[in-house]
C-alpha cells in the first residue's frame, strides 16, 4: 500500500521549533511528508530546516518564488492524503474557520476539503477568547480534529493552557486517522517533482558510496545519564540527546556504519544504524565506549552530558521525606572520565574524537582549552548562555573547532541542519591519505 502522505502547514508561533522534531517523527514512522510554511513560521525555524527532514522543498510563497512554484498551494492540496496544521496559531484558526486565504498556508487550507488535523499553540488568554473558542468549534463540525494544548509555562511567561501538545502524541494522531483513509492506487505526484523515499533526493545528498563516510566505523554518545541515589531518584542533566541522534542519523545517511550509544531518552533511534545500545549510568556508558572502541572505529563523537558527580551510596530502599527533616546534606563523587579513563587507553593511531563543550563565556578559548586538555581532533562548542542555546530540538547555534582554530560558524539551525553541516565540514579529515594521494 502506498505511503500515507501528509502535508505539514507550519504557522507562526514559537512552538515552530517543535514542527521539526514533528517532521522527522513522522518521516520515521514512514509517512511521506511536505511541508509549508507562512511568512511569520520563518522567523521561527528556517525552510532549511524542513527542507533537509522532509527531503522535499518547502512551499513559502503564492508568487513562484524560491523553491514554491506557482501553483503549488493547488498541487499540493491534491496530492495530500492528509492535513495537520503544527502548531495552529488563532490567527490561523480564524482564516481556516472563516475561509480567508491571503499566503500559501491559508490558502493551501482553502484548497483543501479532507481529513484536517489541528494543533493549537498560543498564549493561555488567547486560546480562552470566545472567538477562539468559536473558530474551533466550527472547525470541529467540519470534521477538523483537534489535539488539544497542554497546560504550562507559556513564552511570555504565564503558566496555563497554550502549550502545542508534544510531537509524540501529534503522531499518535496523525497514525490513528491515517488508517482511516481509502486505499489509493499507485502514486500519483506533483508534477513538477518525481516522489522519492525521504532523504533521496538529488539536492539531499542521498547515501552514496561516493561519500568519504561510506564504510567509516562511526560512534556517537548521546543524552544524558541518571546517577541514581535511591530506586525512585537520580542526578541528571537538561540533555534531550537530539544532536546525539542528529548526528548518528546523518553519518548513516552518509553510509557509515554508524553505533549510537544512548542514555535516558524519548527519541527512537534514527534508521539504518549499525548498533544500538541503551544505558543509563556513566558508567554504563563508559563501559559500552569501551566495548566498542575495543572491536575497533574510525570516529567518535561524544555528544552524550555524562554527569560529572554522582552519590557516594546508593540508597537500597526510598528515602522517606519525614527522616530527613528540613535538609539534605547528599555526598557526591565524580564519575568515571569516559575520555581520560577511557578512550585513551583504547585509542589508536587511526581514531578521531570530536568532542562538545557547553559555556556561558568565553566560548571558543574555553572549547579550544577542553580539546587540549582532553586530547580531542575537534570539539563543537555551544553558548549556553546565548538565545540559541544548547538543549531541546530548537534552533541552535554552533561552533566547530579543530587544531588550527574556528572551521567553521554554522549561524542559526535545527539540529538536524548542524549535524548535516558538521559532516560536510569535517569530511576533508576522514580519508587524508587518500585524497592527498
């Protein structure tokens, strides 16, 4: 049966950033994606960004302008088996209920007359207006289905109900009415484009053997680690590991044989990886680096926030609040150093580390300062005190760093964006040899 395609309408509203990881959940679920985007969605996330998840342009404009051709806000609404608005700002809610069409998200929704599925994401006072409230209700009676907004800390600031539901429960939903739809025959695409699987596409640089990562022996650490201090509590960190699983999409999309060691997530691991392994602790994760770098690799990128402490005991049974009294005085010690005790004595002549470094100053010498110390070939330094800070699946903002300094400055991106362009950018150190020959 062919692919369920699903066209992705991205509006503006911070949870735009969230749309990313959306798109590439529903490309991993085997759902073939476009996406389209307003004005306003761009000042959030770039069409890059979604152009790079979906392996297919991005429609932007009504004009013809860019990577949009004239009448993609008609092709595209007669190719797709399915609609979701992520996130559906009120603006978006109004011109879908009242049938305005005035750029290529609205009138692509104009366009379009079969399964809708919304995503509301706004202030807590603008999903409570009446009219709101309204718009959704006509929607509803089209048939439009509405994952509701969770309740939280909002943007500005306040705590209610506006928060654009988590990608993994969209998908859900998404899943459940794509298996309401008929059956169609063979595939019919926009006529200015041959459909292809995600990643295929000339202009994505599909898997290739003419990739100098084709057959590299490629690891990557992800995520971060829980320090357990009794059964029902941990020391962790913020790490989310998307640039960890970023990165280990992107090297098996290259053709490496790519293993992805990872702690606490909620991500799947990205296909065509060649090992997978789950952990939890430091020194679960230094034990699993030390398996494979015995078996042999070629790279190995530590994206993993290891914990730098962890209790000195471990409680068998909960520790009950009441014994406690009014504080807690917790004896820490370091974990292990997964690259000191570690990587160096299993390292050889042939093995690359690129490491990571999170600051809130002095960026670039303090990142220059750890790949010294720590004997990395390069390290990616990231600002977290910076807008573009290092955690979640936003956009972000790096540094790649290497013995002779800076190489390069990758500007605002998604992780997926970054990973991509590390690759491309470290790809002259991965056979030196051969290509001086």
């Amino acid at each position: 049966m062919p692919r369920a395609r699903v066209l992705l309408l991205v509006t503006g509203g911070i949870a735009a950033y969230k749309a990313s990881y959306l798109t590439r959940l529903l490309v991993q679920a085997g759902l073939s994606v476009r996406v389209a985007m307003t004005e306003a969605a761009q000042r959030f996330v770039t069409p890059l960004t979604f152009e790079v998840l979906s392996a297919h342009p991005v429609a932007t404009d009504l004009w013809g302008e860019g990577g949009t051709a004239a009448m993609d806000h008609i092709n595209w609404a007669r190719w797709a088996d399915l609609v979701l608005v992520a996130p559906a700002t009120a603006n978006l809610l109004a011109k879908a209920a009242t049938g305005l069409a005035d750029d290529m998200v609205s009138t692509l929704l104009v366009a379009w007359n079969g399964p809708l599925v919304l995503a509301p994401a706004m202030n807590d006072g603008m999903w409570a207006h009446p009219a709101t409230q309204a718009n959704l209700a006509t929607l509803r009676r089209r048939g439009a289905v509405v994952v509701d907004p969770g309740t939280g800390e909002l943007a500005c600031g306040t705590e209610g109900p506006g928060r654009m539901s988590e990608p993994e429960s969209i998908l859900a939903v998404v899943q459940q009415q794509a298996l309401l739809l008929p059956e169609r025959g063979a595939d019919e695409e926009i006529p200015r484009q041959e459909e292809s699987e995600p990643g295929a596409t000339e202009d994505m640089g599909s898997k290739s053997g003419d990739s100098p990562w084709t057959g590299m022996r490629v690891v990557v650490t992800a995520g971060p680690t829980w320090e357990p201090i009794d059964p029902v509590r941990f020391i962790a960190n913020r790490s989310t590991g998307v640039f960890g699983f970023a990165l280990a999409a992107e090297a098996a999309r290259l053709g490496a044989e790519v293993t992805l060691i990872s702690g606490p997530t909620v991500l799947e691991p990205p296909a065509g990886l060649h090992a997978y392994t789950r952990v939890e602790t430091a020194d679960e994760m230094a034990a699993a680096v030390h398996t494979i770098l015995s078996a042999g690799a070629d790279w190995l990128f530590m994206a993993a926030a290891v914990a730098d402490f962890r209790p000195a005991h471990v409680e068998g049974g909960k520790v009950k609040k009441g014994a406690l009294g009014t504080s807690w005085n917790l004896e820490l010690t370091r974990t292990v150093d997964i690259l000191g005790d570690v990587v160096d004595p299993e390292r050889h002549a042939g093995l690359s580390v690129v490491g990571f470094a999170l600051e809130t100053e002095d960026l670039i010498a303090r990142a220059t300062e750890k790949m010294k110390a720590k004997g990395m070939d390069f390290i990616i330094a990231n600002d977290l005190s910076a807008p573009d800070s290092a955690f979640g699946d936003g956009v972000h903002h790096v540094h790649l760093i290497g013995p002779q300094g800076v190489i390069w400055d990758s500007g605002r991106g998604g992780k997926e964006e970054l990973a991509r362009g590390l690759f491309a950018r470290l790809s002259p150190w991965v056979r030196p040899a051969e290509a001086e020959a």
